[in-house]
C-alpha cells in the first residue's frame, strides 16, 4: 500500500485524476448493492429496500451524467 505524507498532500508528480460523476455514481450504487445485500442476509428488510432505492437514484444520476 503507498504511503503517503499527513495533510492529505499526494506525492510529487501528476495530480490525480478527478472522478467524475458518472465514476462517482457507479461507485456508489454498487457500495449501495453490497450494502443491501448484506442487509438482506441480516433480515433487515426495511434496511434493505431503502438501500435499493438509493441505489436507483444511483444508477439514474450515472445515466444522466453520460448524457451531458
């Protein structure tokens, strides 16, 4: 794992590249998929259909961002 200096400074060099919308909400809905799964195989089935509306609203927040 890199090491990386306190202050949340990156290393010299590139900056890192930015993460775009569409990248930042896949990444979501799928933490929000595994989450739900993991809700569902607790028996928190409230939880979990929270959880997969939220990972909708994901997944149509991702397709917008393709479209612009």
């Amino acid at each position: 794992m890199a090491s990386y200096p306190r202050g949340g400074r990156f290393p010299p060099g590139l900056p890192p590249t930015p993460v775009t919308p569409q990248d930042s909400a896949r990444y979501t809905r799928e933490m929000l998929e595994s989450l739900r799964k993991i809700a569902l195989g607790q028996g928190q089935v409230t939880l979990a259909h929270l959880l997969g509306l939220a990972a909708m609203e994901a997944k149509h927040l991702g397709g917008q961002a393709q479209d612009t």
